[in-house]
C-alpha cells in the first residue's frame, strides 16, 4: 500500500511506541465517526476533545519533545511525525490545524538559547498543552520585515510588549504563543513567548468562519522579562526563519490526508453508482479523471517521502532540503488542489452534500497553498537554487531511506539562514538514467530541451526582474525536481514500470503547461518563443499501461474504505 488507508496500515516503526501512539489516533477518530466529525465542523466546535485524548496519550509530548527533555521514547523524529501529520488530515484539517501550529509554536523554543522555558515547555507537553507562532501581522501579512510588535525596555532587565499578531492559529487556547518582533529601542528582532490566558493578552476573535481557530490578539503592556525571551538579534531571525523551514512541510501532508480520504469516497460512490445504464466508473472521462487523480496523489506522496529523506538527513554541508522542502509546502498542496478538483468532478454534486467527509475536503485544501506564506513566495525562493540545479552538480554520497528511530537534531540547530544561492545538488540524470520508459524518456528530452532554451536565448535583464517571468521559470524547475525525487522514492515502495509511466504521462502533460505559460510571455524575443515551443510534447499514449494500473490499482480501491457513520 502507498496511500494511507485505516484499515490496512502499512507504515512500519522500529518501536512500538510509535505504532500504539498512531493506532490509537486512528482509534480515536474511527470511533468518534463520521456523523460527530461532521457536525463538530458545521457547528465550528473547536476539538476539545481531541486534546483531551492528545493529553491523555501523550500524543504531543512523545512526538515534539526533542530527546533529553521528555520521556525515553520523546524525540523530534521528522518520519513519525509524516504519518501523524497524515492521519490528522485524514479526518479533517482542524485536527491537523491543532497540531501543525502547535509545532510552529514550539521549533522557535526548542532552536532557542533559554533553556529555562525549554524545560517548562517540555513539563506544559506533558500537560497536554498547545501552543501558537505570533508572527503574522493584519497589515503586513506574510511581509516578516515590517513587523510592528515591540518590546519596550522599562529596566531592572524588564520589558512591555505591545502590538498585535494576526491568523494565529491556537491562539486562544496556547500555553504559549512563540512571538516575534523588534526590540522598541535598538530595532534588534527578538522571539518572546506569552500565555493566551495572561489579563494583558486580548484574543480578539477567530478571523475566520470555521472550525480551525485562527486569531487575532493584541498585547496591551505585558510584562516580559529574560526569563520568556526565547532569542535576540540575528539569532532570533534566523530562528523564525528555520522555524518554517522544519514546519511548513506539513501542509504537503495535509494535503495527502485530505486528498485520499476524499478520493475513497469518490471511487466507491462512482464505482456504485448507475446512470444511463452504466456504472459511472465505465464512462473514459470519467476513468481519465480517477487515474490523473490517483496518480498525481501517489506523486505527491512518493515526493514528501522522499523530501524527508533529505530534511532527515542534513547538516552544514548538505543543505538540499532547502529546495525540497517548500516544495512539499507549495508544489504538492497545489497538486492536491488538482486532484481535489478532479475528484469533485467525478463525485459531482454528491460533494456538495453535507453528510459525506468529501464536504469538508473540497473546502478546505484550497487554504493549503495559500497558508503560511504564498506560493509565490515559496516559488521566489526555489528560483534561488535554478543555476546550481541544472549546471552545478556536486557529488554526495546517496542519502538513504530515513525510517530510523532517531532524534533530528539538526533541525533545531541550523545556523545561518544565508548562502541559499551557494547550495548544489547531486546530478539528476542519476535518477533519470535509471529509468527506460516511454514518458519518462519524453521527459526528459524536455529537460534537455528547456536546458537548450536557458543556454541559447537566456532571460535578458528585464526579464530577470519580472517576478512573474521568473514564477514561470521555477515552475519548470519544480517539475524537474519533482520527477526526480518520485523516481528515487520508487525502490521504497510497490512502483512497477506501468505506474511509475503512467505518472510520467501527467507529468510530460504539465511540463508542456508550463512551457506554453513561459512561450505566452509578452516579453518574450522571436528565439524564446521557438525555443520554448519546441518543449511542448504529447504523452506517449499506451491502452494497455492504463487498463493495468486502472484495473490493478484504481478501480481496486472501490470499497477499500468506508468511514464509520
């Protein structure tokens, strides 16, 4: 199994623990069902009682307690902490919400110098606590220079914090909410933490009409002292920005929960369901738009398992992660839009219904790519590392599959957040060239293709500096990158030959989308627009490949998962 079905779990851990902790999660939700999951999200009823069992599992405090300050079996173990972020989702992005933003809230502690409220905020895991990351402000959004919150030196090593934080997820139920700002006097950043329940601490409202609570707060004069200053100066920057670099990988995940619960609900309504005198399933479009969609899901999730891999296992002089990592965050949470839209294509206007899980997926996994910073802003970042990708390989030793019950220390202590230009990448031809199929090969003649239209008719200096040229050209780059981390993750998972092409079909389709948008350009000189037409191909179609994996593997998922009412 590749996609994550309740039933039939075939995730493995080195400990038991771990196994307990994920099964009792699923218990958990089987049993409060489908009905109460439902009504809890129509009536916006925040999940109470999902924190109440996180408590009493200890859910949090195994999983986002780095080793040494919790129990034997706490670490920060970024594999375990996929599947959680899966099985969440699985059953509703509120209950993901809880604990992604409680992570947030917790890396800046955790990469902080005080070790102080490191203990403190072990014992409050231990407690069962959530916690909140201040960063977002109304007027600025995801602008992190222009931060107004300010911490006023009043003496004696004492301070007053004063500003507000808005769409602050938890923010009116934290033990402690993470929250960056400048020191008033000398502009320095600064990370602090404050109680949501503290009398100086206004939680305003929920910003929004939903389950998830995404605040609005305002501190009018709280006293902050040493002990709850978390980071200053560089440091403190630094922090916020790894704080999202470890975090932001979530949202890939969620998008993967979400995405297969509603695709087991569309399979089996289509797959059951007669009109015309047919099956739905036995119209051709409507089994294009179940293939496309199981496919670009088994993608996305061979993507963010690979991505791990690399986030597991870097350090100082390997710094990959960097590329894949926002990329689960923006690449794989749009993909998860497509598959959305597909699969509401084929549920029809079943997904509008307000009793099936197919309800509250189709609204929710739009927020995705549009949370915690936009796509555009993760697509500037990736443009960063273009140049080296494709024209600067360095040699590394093969990065493994990071399954091991081991503790990612190197996450809470990154260094610098400088350099993201310097970074190189090991060759992807190595993984390409161990593949001989028909899509795939057709795939990468677009990548030498595009590589041909970087080298002769280059963007020119005004191109450069259009952000929209440039989004453009990091589409091409993300695809490229994405390919090649789907094929690695191939020998850790039951990819044949007819799978893997099938997904290359899609893939050859969207490389051509993006060549089109870049050949669309207005800017563009006569040569750009030979060039990049020429990367425009056509999937190599093959009747039998399909009926295989559509027989095999689509179709075989009807009835292979039912929610409990």
């Amino acid at each position: 199994m590749i996609l994550f079905n309740p039933k039939q779990r075939s995730r493995k851990y080195q400990d038991s623990k771990t196994d307990q902790l994920m099964q009792s999660t699923i218990d958990f939700f089987e049993g409060k069902g489908l009905k109460q999951i439902k009504r809890d999200w129509h009536e916006r009823k925040w999940n109470h009682d999902y924190v109440d069992f996180l408590k009493d599992q200890q859910v949090f405090a195994t999983l986002m307690t780095p080793a040494g300050y919790g129990a034997a079996d706490s670490r920060w173990d970024t594999y375990r902490n996929c599947e959680f972020s899966e099985i969440s989702a699985f059953y509703g992005c509120t209950y993901w919400y809880t604990w992604q933003v409680s992570m947030l809230g917790l890396v800046p502690i955790w990469c902080g110098s005080n070790e102080d409220i490191k203990q403190r905020t072990a014992k409050l895991l231990r407690d069962g606590a959530v916690f909140a990351f201040g960063l977002s402000e109304k007027e600025h959004g995801a602008d992190i220079y222009s931060s107004e919150m300010a911490l006023q030196p009043v003496g004696d090593g004492k301070y007053l914090a004063n500003g507000s934080k808005y769409y602050i997820g938890n923010g009116n139920e934290a033990a402690l909410v993470s929250t960056f700002g400048k020191m008033a006097d000398s502009g320095e950043y600064v990370f602090f933490a404050v109680e949501s329940k503290h009398p100086n601490y206004q939680c305003i409202k929920n910003v929004v009409n939903a389950q998830n609570y995404v605040a609005e707060f305002v501190l009018r004069d709280y006293p902050i002292t040493r002990a709850e200053i978390l980071e200053t100066g560089p440091k403190a920057w630094d922090d916020m920005l790894n704080t999202i670099n470890v975090c932001k990988f979530n949202l890939g995940w969620c998008a993967i929960g979400l995405c297969t619960h509603a695709l087991y609900e569309s399979i089996d309504h289509a797959a059951n369901r007669r009109v015309y005198g047919r099956h739905v399933t036995d119209f051709p479009h409507v089994r294009r738009l179940l293939m496309d969609g199981y496919c670009k899901l088994v993608a996305m999730k061979l993507f963010a398992e690979r991505a791990n891999d690399y986030m597991r296992s870097a350090s100082a002089d390997d710094r990959r992660y960097l590329l894949f990592n926002p990329m689960v965050k923006m690449k794989v949470t749009r993909e998860g839009e497509e598959v959305m839209s597909m699969l509401h294509d084929v549920i029809a206007a079943k997904g509008f219904e307000n009793e099936p899980f197919f309800e509250i997926a189709k609204h929710e996994l739009p927020m995705l790519p549009k949370l915690e910073g936009t796509v555009h802003v993760n697509m500037a970042l990736i443009v960063k590392f273009m140049a080296n990708y494709f024209f600067n390989p360095k040699a590394y030793p093969e990065v493994a599959r990071r399954d091991d019950a081991s503790h990612d220390a190197f996450l809470f202590n990154q260094g610098p957040t400088k350099g993201l230009g310097k970074i190189q990448f090991h060759d992807y031809n190595i993984a390409y060239d161990s593949i001989d199929l028909p899509n795939v090969n057709l795939f990468k003649q677009q990548i030498a293709l595009f590589k041909d239209f970087l080298v002769k008719a280059a963007p020119n200096d005004h191109q450069k500096n259009d952000v929209d040229y440039l989004l453009a050209l990091g589409e091409i780059l993300t695809i490229v990158a994405y390919g090649q981390l789907i094929i690695e993750s191939r020998q850790h998972f039951p990819v044949g030959h007819d799978l893997l092409d099938e997904i290359f079909d899609f893939m050859v389709r969207d490389f051509s989308r993006y060549a089109l948008n870049i050949h669309m350009k207005p800017s563009n000189d006569d040569r750009q627009r030979e060039l990049t037409l020429r990367i425009i191909q056509s999937p190599v179609p093959d009747s039998r490949r399909f009926d295989s994996v559509w027989n095999e593997q689509v179709y075989s998922l009807k009835d292979a998962y039912r929610m409990r009412d």
